[in-house]
C-alpha cells in the first residue's frame, strides 16, 4: 500500500532565504515556498513594519502621523487576484505557492521604494545631473531618469516573480503564451499602484513667505493688485531736462524669495549710487509682497515700459532693466504666481515691448538661466544686455534660501563695489563666477554681455557722477 502525498512543508525562514535565489534570478530548491495561511499574516507584519521604520527615515520621526489605509492591504489583494488569474491560466500551477512567492516579494516593496527615492537625490547633487551637459537636447531624459530610478527596484522584482513562474510546471499551449507576457505586466502593475511609504506621513511645512506674513492669493490680493499697479506707475516721475538721469524697472518674475530678495537689494542700490528715486519701479510675484508690491507679468512689463518711456527724456536718460527668475530651455524667461496663469517672457516679446516703449538708451541684465538667447535678440548701439548664462547653460544659486543668485552675488554685491561701470562689473563677475563654478565642478555657466557702444559717453558720465557721490559721502 503507497503512502498518500503529503503536501511539502516549510518554514517562512526558509522561504525567506529561498527568496534570495529568487530575487538573483536562479531556480529555487525544489518544493520550497509550501503555501500556509498561516504564513502571510506575518508578511503583512513585516511589509507594515518595514514601511513604517523607511517612512519615517525618509519623512522624519517628528510631526508625522501613521496613516493606516489601502497602502498595506491593497497589494496582497492585488497579489491574489494575480495568482487566481495564472492558476485559471494554467491549471497545472500552484495557486498557493504563487501567492506566497509573490507576497514574498510584496515584503520587500518598502525597499524598494526607499531606494528609489534615496537614490535620485544623491545622484542629483554630483555635477553631471545638476548641470548636464548639452542639457537642452537631453533635458526630457534628465526629467525621466528620477523615474525610472526608482522604478529599476520594482522592475526587478517583476522579473524575478516572472522568472519563477516561467519555470513552474506548465503544460505549454497557447495557454502559457498568453500569461507569460502579461505576467509582469500585472506584477509591475501591482506593485507601482501604492507607496508603502505613505503610511508614515508628515505635514508639509509652510512656504517662506506663508510663515513671514501667513498671506495667501485671497480675495482681498485679488482686487488690490491693479490699484497697486496704477500707483507705480503714477509714482514715476519725469525726468529733469539737460539732466542725465537713470531709470530703474526691476522685476521678480517667480515666487520663490530668492528673486524676490534680489530684485528689492537691486532697486535699493540704485537708489543709493545713482540716485534713480522717483524714477524706480518694482514688480514682483511673491506672496509676502502681494498686497504692496505690483505682480511681475508680460503685461505689467508692457505698461510699465511704456509710462517709463513717457516720463525719460529719451536722448539723455537711462533705462536699467533688471529681469530675475528661472529661465526655459526654449530661452523664456518664467512669470509664475499662483493660482494665476501668466505668460513667460521671450526675448523677442521683450524686444518688441522695448521698442514700443520709446526708450532710446537701455541697459538690460537678465538673470536666470539660458539667458544668453536674450543678448543678440536685444542688443545694439543703443542697447548693452547682460545675462548670466550662456543660451545652452544654466545660471546657479536660486534656491529659496539665498540672498541672491550666485549671478546677482557676483555682479551687484560684489563687482558694483569696485567699479561703477556695467561692463567692468560684469568683466570681474565673469572672473568670479568662472572661479567659483570650477570650485564646485559645475559646468560654467559662461554670462554673456552684448551691444551698447553708442552708449559709452553716457555710461562714463554716470559711473563718474557716482564715484563723486561716494566720495562726497565718505567725507560726510
């Protein structure tokens, strides 16, 4: 009399350490993975456990609340489904060890993704990926490969599910053609639908401007802004006849303060060293200066330059023309405020507002990245433009915590220090900036400078009448 077929047994231990074979691709010991129910209350336990101690590594222990939803159980439904498919599929498969291979693999998910999303950071700090080369044909790679990190774990552990059931007892036919390649489809389906880090969540913390003034785009922000408006451009005052004097329009053209900040440092210097009171105007997107400050957009630039060009002498006054924000790899230049939509500025939109404007001399620096498309659109005799990058290059130092970009740094905080000429400011900030870049391996930024030659004498009359006034002031 043969004895009946006992069901093979097995620890989870050593499923676990069977999983190691798994997860490298080789066959597995025969008759391992015996399936239990008893088995995959503790796998859930260790998926939890391990989600929650990477969520919080990642998220940070302190503010943080643990959020028991569909992030822990809706795999191993998934998994189930996916297991009840193949063995429908196929009937010679084993239905339970399929569930139990693939809730082995659910286990290591967490991983997984803690990989993913510690990988791209480290990865987006070395100087290749922060400042890429040829980065305006690979800018759409660059944007993808983040992505794809993190999506390298998850896809590995498809294949790895998918190579076991592709050895599993099979009995071939058109049967095995058709789950085969939809295996890990619904593998990497399953296990891309959740983030088991999310069970671990910690509030976001409130924008610099949020915690300075607690203002928001209200109601009140809304209908305030053309008044704020219409009163800039009232305050602008005419120039005085047989007086050179400059003008000065700065403009913040995205949220974060760092723009901000420098736009306002830039406008309070030239009313310091070239005496351009009455004659400023400041136009900024940032919520701390919602309700004081006019927006920054192409529109407001528009009426801006024009009430300018009303109030210069145009064959003795000067334009400056301060232009701050991130730049576009197509060589806009960003207008962000939210909620609002506005429209980026291009060199040839700048060039036509300019030239409607009536502004005869002009002097315009744009800093922001790709800036250099903005040099030979605008630049001639009459015009010197300055842009802290090459059209192909990016310009540094913007993050929201700065005082300045690393560009208005160099060339306003430092080079105007020691010389009030434009081009031989700009001169030493090249030189400073083409140290500091090499310092920290990026890749060089290369400002570019263009144009303004018929403005020389006028430029030299300015830069002596300041150096008069600094030297009147160190006397008082």
């Amino acid at each position: 009399m043969t004895e009946p077929e006992t069901e093979p047994r097995s620890g989870l231990f050593a499923d676990l350490l069977q999983l190691g074979r798994l997860l490298t691709l080789r066959p597995v010991t025969p008759d391992a993975f015996a399936p239990s129910l008893a088995k995959l209350p503790w796998l859930v336990a260790l998926y939890g456990l391990l989600a929650l101690a990477l969520s919080i590594a990642l998220n940070g222990r302190d503010g943080g609340a643990l959020v028991l939803d569909g992030a822990l159980f809706i795999p191993f439904g998934a998994m189930t489904v996916v297991a009840g498919l193949l063995k429908w599929a196929d009937a010679r498969l084993d239905g339970g060890r399929l569930l139990l291979v693939f809730s082995l693999l659910l286990a290591l998910l967490p991983l997984a993704a803690f990989l993913g999303a510690e990988i791209w950071p480290l990865l987006a700090e070395r100087p290749f990926f922060a400042n890429p080369p040829f980065a305006g044909f690979f800018d759409w790679a660059l944007e993808a490969l983040p992505h794809f990190i993190a999506m390298l774990a998850h896809i590995w552990l498809a294949v790895a599910g998918t190579v076991y059931v592709a050895r599993a007892p099979s009995r071939g036919g058109w049967r095995r053609g058709l789950y085969l390649p939809l295996t890990p489809i619904a593998l990497l389906a399953v296990l891309t639908c959740v983030d088991p880090l999310a069970i671990w969540q910690v509030a976001e913390p409130a924008t610099e401007a949020e915690v300075e003034e607690g203002l928001v785009v209200d109601e009140e922000v809304f209908y305030r802004q053309p008044e704020l408006l219409a009163d800039a451009l009232a305050a602008v005052e005419a120039g005085k006849p047989g007086v050179p004097e400059i003008f000065f329009l700065g403009l913040a053209g995205s949220e974060e303060s760092v723009f901000m900040r420098e736009a306002i440092t830039v406008e309070q210097l030239f009313r310091d060293r070239y005496a351009t009171a009455g004659h400023s105007l400041l136009l900024v997107n940032n919520p701390a200066t919602a309700t004081r400050l006019p927006f920054a957009s192409a529109t407001a630039l528009t009426r801006a330059l024009r009430r300018i060009g009303e109030r210069m002498n145009g064959d003795e006054d000067l334009l400056f023309l301060f232009l701050t924000s991130h730049g576009l790899v197509d060589n806009s230049f960003s207008i962000k405020m939210w909620p609002f939509e506005f429209t980026g500025i291009t060199p040839e939109s700048l060039r036509q507002a300019l030239d409607a404007s009536g502004v005869k001399r002009r002097v315009v620096v744009v800093s922001a990245c790709y800036s250099g498309a903005f040099v030979p659109a605008l630049a001639d005799s009459n015009t010197l433009v300055i842009a802290a990058s090459a059209a192909d290059r990016s310009s540094f130092g913007c993050e929201a915590g700065n005082e300045l970009t690393d560009f208005g740094r160099a060339f306003f905080a430092e080079a105007l220090n020691e010389t009030r000429s434009f081009e031989d400011a700009f001169a030493r900030a090249r030189a400073i900036i083409a140290e500091r870049e090499a310092a920290d391996g990026l890749t060089p930024s290369l400002p570019q400078i263009g144009g303004g030659e018929a403005l020389r004498p006028l430029l030299r009359e300015f830069t002596q009448e300041a150096a008069t006034a600094d030297k009147a002031k160190e006397k008082e």
